[in-house]
C-alpha cells in the first residue's frame, strides 16, 4: 500500500505550530509496511485541500490527512474529502448517539450539540473511526476506483490513538499488510556526507531491499538502512550483511548504532579506560559538561567543570598563566592547553578538555574572526591534543556545533 500524507491547517504554514503529527504518523506506517511516497502541507483552503488530494491519489493508493475536523468554520476536511472523492456528507447516528453521551459526562446541556453536531457528519459509505479521546471522529472514504481518504483530528492526543486503535487496524485489515519497515542507523562523526557518498555510492545504485540513505547533522551523519520484511527477525537478517559492510568502509569513524549517543560513546570509552574526565569551558558556556551528564551513569566517568569566561577565572581557577593570555589571549591555542592540563590538575582527573573561542556576535577580529574555537585534550599520560575550528553561523549555532564537535574530538581522542 503507497499511500501520501497531507497536514492541514494554516497555522502549520504561519509557522504558528510545528507539525509533530505527520513524522508520527510516517513512522507508525512503517511499522506495518506501508509506503510513505509524500508528505504535503496545504492551509484551511477548501479549493487546495481539494486539488492536495486529487493529486496526491492519482499517485498513491491512500491519503491520509490530519486536521481540519473540528466544530469551527475553517474546519472543512468533510467537506473537502466529499468534493475530492465525489461523494454526499450524510449524518452518522453513531457518531450522535458518543457526543450526546460525552456532552452528559461533562455535565453541558444538550443544546451545546448544536455546535458540535456537523463533526459527526461523513462521506457517505465512509469507515467511520471512532475518537477515544475527543468529539471528532475520523473517517475512512473511497472514490469509485476504490482509492481512499483517511482523515483524523489534528489534536496529537486524538490521532495517535485514533491512529494506534483504530485506523491502522482497519488498514492492516483490509490491505493485508503483514510486512513492516525497520530501519538500523549508523551513526558517524569527523567525515563529510561527500566522503561517505564516495566510499559506498555504490551501493545506492544496487541494494533494493534494503536501501541506504545518508543524512547529515552537522558535524554528524547517519547512514540509514531500511529493510522491508514480515518480521522485525527477516528484517535484520536483510539488515546485518549491509550494515557490516557500511560500517567496514566507514571504519573509523562509526561512533554507534541506532539510539546511541555521541556522549554516550564518550562515557563508553572512558569506562573502557577507567579513566575519568573534567571540562573547562569559555565560549560553550557549560555545553560540553551538559551533554556529558545526559547519559545515565555519567557520574561515574565526570567529574565536575568549570565555566571560565572571564579570564580571572582563567587564571584563579584553572591556574593559566597571566602571561599566557598577555602574549598569546584568551581565544588560542597555548590557552586552550593551559586550560584542559589546569582543569585535569585541580579536580584530580585522569583526562581534561577544554574549549575557548569567540561565539560572537561581537568581539571577532581579522585574526580571530567570529566561530573561531580552540579545543585541547590533555590525557594522562602527558600527551595533548589540540584543535583549531572555525564555525559559520549565530551565536547558538557556533556553541552548538563547537559542542558537537567537542564531543567527537573526544571520542576520537579517546578511542585512538
């Protein structure tokens, strides 16, 4: 089954709210095999609305659209479905009789049905799904060739039970749909997307089931493998063969798989090593020691930070020479170092990292341009790493990527 899916309602495309339903609802799918060929946007437009789902079923076999179902005027999904599909809105007694009785618990007098009685009109001959958490219910329509419209409430509470009780059991029914979608992730760091398409483009042009796709995150990338099968078992015995050859040619820089983390994989070295870390930070403010305390566990691999952005702190804190900063300043390498062997020595670690820059917006120069950032490792046995990074973007981008970026030099650092 191919189906598409269609968001509604204008708030979506003011930028207003952030659609969280249409992911939900992909992934959902995938669990039951479904293809997801498209997903589409289209505001509280009749005639749009309209036109998204003529096009989108001359494609696929399905639509499924949430929102626009409520009591309001810009709720037009019905009517729109009715037009599409070319069929009457006929009244379903069903869905009269669960609003009167849900008007009865709350207490409200039955002359507030009034205004909420078109909700429980349909296409005619529709499935109707009913709505275990609110007065709209949901719909099934289909037009002559047999293709169909399945609609559900915007409200996410609504429609992800709507969806888990009653659409996709209505689907897997009537489709036969026994196969499902699953999907393994590599996670990688330190190589560009560019590379990665270079060392295995190859197999794009090959594999069918599964398939391969690569999405980049900044200084991260995912290399994701999707197998169809009718079991999570077949799936992963499709999956096991492709992604030990992906992860052989990606050898190096594979920090993970699936739901791992990069912190994660930070804390999982230095428990390999029994070693234990300290940061100190200046321009990611606290960041690097944030994401190093996401994972449980972390207590027993770090130790403590210290965020020293003003140079006294610097120097009282993290014992960096005065005439570190007066040859050479705050933003540089001979600080950096100064700064991961300081935090090492004061809080008794086995490793020390640490990070300084210019975030900005202000205070760059020809010399120390805006994004420019020093990290520097110092490991126990004397050794330091340092690196330079000069990052584009506004001030949270800069911090957020220099953090990133942290955290793989760790996990390299650390691994090597």
């Amino acid at each position: 089954m191919d189906v598409e899916l269609l968001a509604i309602g204008t708030e979506l495309l003011l930028g207003q709210l952030v659609d969280t339903n249409t992911p939900y609802v992909a992934a959902r799918l995938a669990d039951v095999g479904a293809n997801v060929f498209a997903a589409h946007t289209v505001g509280d437009n009749k005639a749009r609305i309209v036109a998204a789902m003529r096009a989108a079923l001359e494609r696929a076999d399905g639509v499924i659209t949430t929102g626009g179902l409520g009591p309001t005027v810009d709720d037009m999904t019905r009517e729109a479905t009715c037009e599409a599909l070319g069929l009457e809105s006929v009244l379903h007694q069903p869905s009269v009789d669960a609003m009167k009785a849900m008007l009865a618990s709350m207490g409200r007098p039955e002359r507030d049905l009034e205004n909420n009685l078109g909700q429980a009109y349909a296409p005619a001959g529709a499935h109707v799904l009913e709505n275990p958490n609110g007065s709209a219910p949901g719909f099934v329509a289909f037009d002559a060739r047999g293709k169909f419209v399945a609609s559900m409430p915007g409200v996410p509470s609504e429609m992800k039970a709507m969806l888990a009780e009653r659409l996709i059991p209505y689907l897997r029914e009537r489709y036969d749909l026994r196969e499902r979608i699953t999907t393994a992730v590599i996670h990688t760091i330190g190589i560009a997307e560019a590379e990665i398409d270079r060392r295995i483009g190859d197999l794009f042009a090959t594999l069918e089931n599964p398939k391969i796709a690569v999405l980049a995150h900044g200084y991260t990338c995912d290399v994701k493998v999707m197998a169809k099968a009718g079991s999570a078992e077949g799936a992963e015995a499709l999956i096991a063969p492709v992604r030990a050859e992906l992860e052989g040619r990606l050898e190096g820089y594979v920090y993970g798989r699936d739901a791992q983390t990069l912190d994660g994989a930070v804390q999982r070295e230095l428990l390999r090593r029994g070693q234990t870390i300290a940061v100190a930070e200046s321009c990611t403010g606290g960041r690097v020691a944030s994401a190093l305390t996401a994972t449980a566990g972390s207590s027993a691999v770090f130790t403590g930070g210290i965020v020293a952005y003003d140079n006294a702190v610097k120097v009282a804190e993290l014992g960096v020479p005065p005439a570190v900063l007066a040859e050479h300043g705050a933003v540089s390498e001979e600080t950096a170092l100064a700064m991961a062997s300081g935090i090492r020595a004061r809080l008794g670690t086995d490793v020390g990292f640490a990070t300084t820059g210019i975030a900005g917006p202000d205070g760059g120069s020809e010399q120390k341009p805006v994004g420019l950032v020093w990290f520097a490792l110092a490991l126990p046995d004397g050794r330091s790493v340092v690196q330079r990074m000069n990052f584009r973007g506004d001030r949270n981008a800069v911090q957020t990527r220099a953090s990133i970026f942290a955290l793989g030099m760790l996990w390299r650092g650390l691994k090597e």
